[in-house]
C-alpha cells in the first residue's frame, strides 16, 4: 500500500514539474490571485479576533459595571 502511494506521490510531483505550456503571464495571475486569497483570509482572521475581543471587552465591562452597582448598593445599605 506505501508503494502505491509513493507512486502516485512520484507521478503527482513529475506531472507538476514537467508543465512547461503556462506562460508566464498564468503564472502571475495565479501568484496575484493566491496572494489575493491571502489576503483575505489574514483580513478576516484579524476581523473575527477583533469582534472577539471587543466582545469579551464589553462582557468584562458590564462585569463590572454590575459588581459595581451591587457594590454601592451595599455601601448604600450599610449607612
């Protein structure tokens, strides 16, 4: 079973190397359009961290907001 997949490894690797037909006008366009999906996919990952820590940020502060509340509630009772 290794043997088979080493062979198709090896046929994959020299079927790549061996297509010499693109020009190198597609080989720019498929750089551009590769660093174009990059791109996109670092700006989301930056976006979804962001909504997440704006989001724990915000739960942190009614947090305290509440603790605080409850806080002066006390203090208020206390006198």
């Amino acid at each position: 079973m290794k043997r088979i997949l080493v062979m198709f490894a090896l046929a994959g690797t020299l079927a790549a190397c061996n297509n010499s037909a693109d020009s190198s006008a597609e080989k720019k366009d498929s750089l551009d359009s590769m660093a174009t999906e990059r791109k996109d996919m670092v700006d989301s990952s930056a976006e979804q961290k962001k909504d997440m820590i704006d989001s724990s940020t915000e739960q942190k502060k009614d947090a305290i907001d509440r603790m605080d509340s409850m806080n002066r509630k006390d203090s208020v009772k206390k006198k």
